[in-house]
C-alpha cells in the first residue's frame, strides 16, 4: 500500500507570518502521525521562510514515523542532513528564490555532482531519493547516480487530470516503470489531492510514498486537520 507522508512547510508559514509558536508545528507534526499520517516531509529553504532548520531538529526527536527531509544539496543543507539522518532525504533542485518546487533534476548532466552526494547521504545510512521529472531518461539517470528512489514531479499530472486522466497520467506510467526495471523505489509528489490522487495510485500501483502538504492543509481548514490526514489515506487504500 502506497505511504502517505504529510508536508507540513505551510503549518510553518503560518507560524512565521505572525512570530511566536502558534500554531505549534512539532505538534501538528504529531498529531499527523497520531492521525494516521505514515510520515512527515519538511523542505527547508535558505530564507528560512517556512520550515527553519532548528524545526529539523526539534523533529528528529519526536518523530516515530519516517522522517523525509527535502531539498536542493547546498552546504548548509547537507551539513543538517548528516546531522538529523532522516529517514530519507529527498534532492530537489530549487533554486533560492523558487516559490516552490518547479522541475525535477537533470540526472545526465548533473550525474557527477548527484553520485556524490548520493554517496555521501547512503553513508549517513540515509534513503536517498531524487525529485525527477516523467521522463524515462532522467530515471535511468537518477539509477546511475546511486539513487535509492526516484520521486516524479506530479504537477503536470495534476494540471492536467481534469483535462483528460489518461493522457495525463501516461507519461507517468512509462516513467513508472522504467523506475521498476532500474529496481528503483517510486515516490511521487507535488499538488496530488483529493480529487487525482487515487487514480495515480491506482494506475501505479507500486508507488512506495506520496507526499502532500499544500493541498492536503488548504482541505484541512476546511474538513479539520484530522478529518483531513484520514480522508487522504483512504483515497490510498482500496
């Protein structure tokens, strides 16, 4: 059954945009999990704008669910991984000023620079993951690069669904399975909802992990956080 990891960064804004500890992101992570949440994605930036790195740390010791942290591999980013060794660290390469993530590595021509890295997480005992785009190409490259898993880029998919779901979620499939002959773990990420996440999973099947944060708070103020983390899982058990 595909994992649900629930992102909490837009918990973080919230905080932020008014100073203090409300509301209490370490709790929200907490009750995610009590809620049934499999995991818990954090993506912190340079500017500190949502999730901040001491958030990282006061995390690691309380989560007993997997830890997922992302990320663009900048120092300071893997100085804190090797420190916390998550569960799994997921490369992303956002720029500094990315509102959000937009792209998924170019695994052909970053491969040197993404090896290394690689090897250097999965020697901290760390799940390596690189955010790919649905191109069979770019998987391959992310097995060349010593990658645990891949996780797709979903945006498209999800712009698109309404569209026409099969069409959108073609490219997904091939990409899929290329992962599964590369023997790679699949993740997949990024505005999977309510409405297009079970037709992904039911498509893909062997999907190890989702992870949802933006989507899954906005339907949170409305249906409740706990509601919320449950309805998600059920749309991944059928």
């Amino acid at each position: 059954m595909t994992k649900l990891s629930v992102n909490i960064n837009k918990i973080a804004v919230v905080r932020n945009s008014r100073g203090g500890n409300l509301p209490d992101v370490v709790r929200a992570a907490l009750d995610c999990e009590r809620f049934g949440a499999q995991g818990i994605t954090v993506h912190p930036r340079p500017d500190a704008r949502h999730i901040r790195y001491s958030d990282v740390r006061d995390l690691k010791k309380v989560l007993t669910t997997e830890f997922n942290i992302e990320g663009n591999p900048i120092p300071s980013f893997r100085e804190l991984v090797l420190e916390v060794r998550p569960a799994q660290v997921t490369l992303v390469p956002d720029a500094e000023n990315a509102i959000t993530s937009n792209a998924g590595w170019n695994t052909v021509k970053y491969r040197d620079f993404l090896r290394e890295v690689t090897a250097e997480f999965q020697a901290g005992g760390i799940r390596v993951s690189i955010f790919v785009d649905p191109v069979a190409e770019m998987v391959a490259g992310a097995k060349e690069c010593g990658a645990d898993r891949v996780e797709l880029y979903t945006e498209a998919y999800a712009r698109d669904f309404a569209a026409g779901r099969e069409r959108a979620i073609e490219p997904y499939v091939r990409a899929a399975e290329e992962a599964r002959r590369c023997g790679l773990g699949l993740n997949a990420g990024h505005d999977l909802n309510l409405e297009n996440l079970r037709y992904f999973v039911e498509r893909i099947p062997w999907t190890d992990e989702v992870s949802i944060g933006h989507a899954l708070i906005c339907d949170a103020l409305y249906y409740g956080l706990e509601n919320t983390v449950r309805l998600y899982r059920r749309e991944l058990t059928f």
